[in-house]
C-alpha cells in the first residue's frame, strides 16, 4: 500500500494504491494506467473513457502533466507505509520556491525538526519568506549556506523521519 | 538546377517541400549546434558552414559562397532573417554568378534603411507615418520634437527590423534616457547606431500587403494579413484576411503597396506594411523584401504555394500569373510555437523534446523543425513551430487552430502553447477586436481546468511514480515485448 498526496491547480489529492484499488480522496475508482512508450506517453482506461496523458519530471522537483489540452504541474508527497520501500527522502524535502538569496539556515544537521518549524530564510525581490518543514523528523542534509543565491526549486533542505 | 537555402529551422525545410515539388535538388548549409537538424536531414545534401554563432555561419556571406560553389549549387534561397535582409549578400551572390531569389541589391539597400524606406513610399505617394526623415543625433532630441511629431514617440532603429531596437518615450525626459539604450541596441543587433523617431499610433492595427514583383514594373497581391497580436513589438499571431477592413479599405491599401512596387519595379515576394489608426487612415512603416514567418496565411487563403512563385520567377525571369487567378478564400491563422515562457515575460527557455505529437486533420498544417530527441538551445531565435489552421469562416477557423493547439504535445520543453490558445479563446480576439497593444492589457483568464481533469492527472501523476518505484520497468517490458515478439514469430512461421 502507499500513500501519495498529490498537488494540481490548488487541488489536492489523496491517492491510495492498495493493490489493484485505488481510493481518491475516500472514493474507490476504476482506473488502470499503462506506458505507451519510454517517453512519458500513457494511457489511462476508465469505464467509457480512455484518455491520452504526457507526465514527466520537471526541473522544479514537480512533474508536468499533458492531459485533454491542459497542461498541469503537479506536486506530490509520498509517505510509504511498506517497510521494504521506506525511504528516507519521502518525508520531506524543501525546495527554494523561486529564485532568491539564503538568508540565514536555522538548523544543523541531525536537528530534530517539527512540522512547521522555520528551517531558513530566503529573500526574493526585497521579500523575506520563511521556508518551513513540511514534516516533522531529522535534518537529513542541507544543500546551501547562507548567502547563496539560488534558482527556483532548488533542493535545500532534506528531512528524514524521526525516530 | 542545384538549391542552397542560406538558412535553418521551419523555413529552411518550407523551402525544400517546395524544391522537391518542383524536382529541384537541395543544399542544406549548418552550423555545428545544427549537425543533426532536420533541414540537414531534408536536404538532398548538407554542408557544414562553421561554428554555432551566427557571425561564424549563417551570417558569414563568404562561408556560404563558399559552400554553394564547393557542391555546385546555383541557385541561393536566404530565407527570413539571417542575411535574407542584406543587399551586400544578394550582391555577392550575383557577382559571382549565381541565382539570388530575392529583390535586386539596390531594392533591398532601399528598404534596409528605414529612413530611406520611408522616402521611398513618400514618392510613391504613400501616406507615411508623421515625423523627420533625418536620423536622431544624441543632442537634437528637442529639434526634433516638433510640429510635425508629438509624444509618445517610438525610437526606432534604422538598420531595423522584426521588432527589434524599438523603444517607447512619453516625455524630453524619457526621450533623452532611452535615446543612448536605443543606441547601443542598434548597434549591437544590427552593427549600425542610426536611429529615428516615429509617433506612436494609439489603438493601430498592423496590416501588410503580400506582393510579387516581375522586376519590370508588373506586380500582382496575394491579399492582405493582420498581424497586430504582438508580444514585444514581435508578431504572435497572424491571419488573413484583415478581419476588420471593410472592401474599400482593403482595395486603398492593396493599391497603395502595389503602387510601391510598381514604383520600384519591385522584384521577387516582399509585404509593404501599414499601421492603421482608429480612424482608418493608414500609414505606411516598411518592407521586407523577404518570404515572412506569417506567408502559410496567405497560402492557405489563396491556394498559390509563395515560395514556387518566387522560385519560378527568379529561375525563369517571368511572371506568368495574373491578377485576376488569385482569389481569397475563407480565412486562416498562424500561432507561432515559440521556446519562451509566457509566464515569465517571454524569457527564451530550452531543454530536450522528450516527446512530440503533431497535430492534423481538417485544416491544419504544420511547418514546424521540432523532433524528437533535439536539443532547444537558445543559440538561434525562438521560433520553433507554426501552427496554421485554415477555415471557410473566421470563427472556424480559430476553432481548428484552438483544436490544434490543444492535440499539440511537446515534451521537456516550456512553450507559448496553452497562451497561444487563451488569446484565442478571448472575447477581443473572437471578434476581431484586436490591435497591436493587445497583449499589453491582456491577462489569460484563470482558466482552471474542470475537476475531472485535475483529478485524473492527480490520479496519473501519483500511479506514475507508484509504477517508477515498485516495477523496474526493464525487466517486466522487456519481457513483455519479447514474450509478444516470440509468439508473433511462433505464429507466422506456424502459418507458412
């Protein structure tokens, strides 16, 4: 079973993958999906509807999405329940959110953070915004220092789970 | 008969269709970014010119002379841009003894100086836009703000052309602060400083002609196109016909470009261009002796292929067509795909086509140099496709192109795409509306996508990685494929 909370036009998704079912959002769908080809090419089969999707990675750590003519990014968050797929870097990580300079970094590595805590600030045109930890857990790593000008989805903090 | 088109992209492979058509070999010249474009791959045979910066290929005249005479090619096609502008190249191209297929040297020097253009269609008899014929010195600007010219004014470069160099002033103040800017722009994008002022035209329409010349005073129109949806004084959408001239309107300006080129006795295709006012007066800006972007508009309406005119005229030195064959029909329009971010002011982007899909059907054409595999680099202009659709209405028309944008997929690459399709879904633009400050106070409406829609993508997106973590997709496709190919095989040999 897993568990993805996805993203899309200020929408947001909770997807459950338990075997072959899928549950959105507490509904349980009919829905299969399959690669048409290695470059991002799908198909989805609903009843009564089959539908063409392009998905691929983007630069911001997000993934872009064709589907019927829109083109959609979108975010996702995936918390694993099996023991055998545990990865540390699905707890939390935390992206610059537009280009913009690094303040001040709040934490070390090895902190134990919880879910809002600020971690760093960055500013961007004047504006200071305080990035926080969408998760509570363990300052992984941290992939900037203060004074860095960085690019937009830039990774700069990794959290991993507490405990 | 051997062609070289002195070009790359969309263009360069627009021109070759019509070379095989007419069962004419063709030279593809490229830079080392271009090694695997498509125009080379189109080509009968392809040359390489030099290194990725233009100075050092595609705008180097002795590289490509020299090119055209190694492979034998006798004819040369310079396309738009590039060189396709300067009279020295159409002069060395027929100083040594090759086919240029463009206007004569001195017809283009005429109309590569905005300045001298503007004489020119005055003795024509056109009505020019107000304002000095004479350049702009750094310390006249208050000479030059006078009777005839008022703010706000636009300073423009001389040497100009596709939009480029152009800077608005309102005031002495702003005059005199981007008087120096406008300067430098010049000189570095077309290695000449000369500038001029021009009024700007409030609520104007860009409007131009399409013309073809036999060099001996007969010329015949293909018609008008509006172009005024433009986005940094560079045209993003175009159509013909002009949705918003009335018959008389559209007879006074065909015959004030025609007359133009009569003359001048105007050689090859050129589009004399015309802003209008909101009181329908109309005044002439420029030309350009050149094949243009927005040419399949006309083509679509009129039937006529433009570039096997122009190649037939130059090779055989006549113009057997006649005015009264050429007829307009329906409507049609171009979106330019371009590799830019509407979202971020137009910044040029690039990256990898992952995956493309062309769109077809009814109606649409596609003259496009995107595969899949290539590399958008921002070495070259944006432009990387053109979508055109054709329709017996207007309205059907957008439809198709709407519909065609949308079946358009472009993978790893950030386009104009869906902004393309919003302009075109607008009010304004539905009814025709539309003037060349357009985007200016345009916002896309926040079109959020039906739920259902959104809800299938989350729904894609989360098994998309669900699948990327749980299958090592090596193992299971492949095995797939070879289990399907062994009983395939199994069944043929079976049947035999």
């Amino acid at each position: 079973m897993a568990d993805y909370r996805v993203t899309i036009a200020n929408r947001t998704y909770d997807v459950s993958i338990i075997d072959d079912q899928l549950v959105v959002n507490g509904d349980r769908i009919s829905y299969d999906m399959d690669s048409l080809n290695d470059n991002g090419l799908h198909i989805i089969r609903q009843p009564n509807k089959n539908t063409e999707a392009y998905l691929e990675p983007n630069r911001q750590g997000q993934y872009d999405i064709q589907i019927d003519g829109n083109h959609l990014s979108a975010e996702i968050l995936s918390g694993f329940q099996s023991s055998r797929k545990r990865s540390p870097q699905d707890t939390g990580s935390i992206h610059s959110p537009m280009p913009g300079l690094i303040i001040d970094i709040m934490v070390n590595i090895g902190d134990r953070v919880k879910e809002g805590q600020t971690l760093l600030i960055q500013e961007a045109m004047k504006m200071q915004m305080k990035l926080r930890a969408p998760s509570s857990g363990v300052v992984k790593f941290i992939s900037t220092t203060p004074g860095s000008q960085v690019e937009k989805g830039v990774l700069l903090i990794s959290l991993a789970p507490a405990g | 008969m051997k062609l070289l088109v002195a070009n790359r992209g969309e263009i360069a492979i627009r021109i070759m269709r019509t070379c095989r058509e007419l069962g004419i070999s063709t030279v593809a010249v490229y830079s080392e970014a271009d090694q695997n474009s498509l125009h080379t791959r189109y080509a009968d045979e392809a040359i390489s010119i030099g290194a990725t910066k233009a100075n050092d290929s595609y705008l180097n005249i002795n590289r490509i002379l020299k090119a055209a005479h190694d492979i034998g090619a006798n004819t040369i096609h310079p396309g738009y841009g590039f060189l396709s502008e300067n009279p020295k190249f159409g002069q060395a191209v027929e100083d040594s003894g090759l086919i240029f297929i463009g206007p004569r040297p001195e017809t283009m020097a005429i109309f590569g100086d905005k300045l001298s253009a503007r004489r020119a269609a005055r003795k024509a008899g056109l009505l020019v836009l107000p304002g000095p014929d004479q350049p702009l010195e750094d310390n006249q600007t208050e000479y030059m703000i006078n009777d005839s010219i008022s703010y706000p004014v636009l300073v423009k470069a001389a040497a100009g052309g596709g939009g480029k160099g152009i800077r608005l002033a309102r005031s002495d103040s702003e005059l005199s602060e981007v008087v120096g800017l406008a300067r430098e722009e010049a000189k570095a994008a077309f290695g000449d400083g000369t500038i001029y002022l021009e009024p700007l035209v409030q609520k104007a329409r860009h409007i131009e002609v399409q013309i073809l010349g036999d060099g001996k005073g007969k010329i015949i129109n293909f018609g008008e196109r509006e172009c005024s949806i433009q986005r940094r004084h560079q045209k993003l959408i175009e159509e013909a016909p002009a949705p918003s001239l009335s018959n008389s309107e559209r007879e006074c300006i065909i015959e004030a470009a025609c007359e133009l080129g009569r003359n001048l006795k105007y050689r090859s295709l050129g589009t004399v261009e015309f802003l209008m006012d909101e009181n329908s007066q109309f005044y002439f800006i420029e030309v350009n002796p050149r094949i243009q972007v927005e040419h399949p508009v006309t083509e679509m309406v009129t039937g006529y292929d433009l570039v096997r005119e122009q190649i037939l005229l130059a090779t055989t030195g006549n113009l057997d067509l006649d005015q009264s064959q050429i007829q307009v029909r329906g409507a049609a329009i171009e979106a330019r795909i371009l590799a830019e971010d509407p979202d971020e002011n137009f910044l040029p982007t690039s990256g990898e086509i992952s995956y493309l899909k062309e769109p077809g059907g009814p109606g649409i054409r596609v003259d496009s140099a995107l595969y899949q595999g290539m590399a958008v680099t921002a070495d070259y202009d944006s432009l990387v496709s053109k979508l055109i659709a054709w329709g017996n209405h207007r309205k059907t028309a957008i439809d198709r192109l709407q519909r065609g944008l949308s079946e358009y997929q472009i993978g790893g690459l950030k386009t104009d795409l869906v902004f393309l399709n919003q302009i075109l879904e607008s009010h304004p633009y539905q009814t025709g509306e539309i003037t060349t400050t357009f985007l200016d106070d345009f916002t896309p409406e926040n079109n959020i996508p039906a739920e259902s829609v959104t809800r299938d993508a989350a729904v894609a997106a989360a098994l998309y990685i669900h699948q990327k973590r749980t299958q090592p997709k090596s193992t299971t496709d492949l095995n797939g494929n070879l289990w399907q190919q062994t009983a395939w095989r199994e069944q043929i040999s079976s049947g035999t």
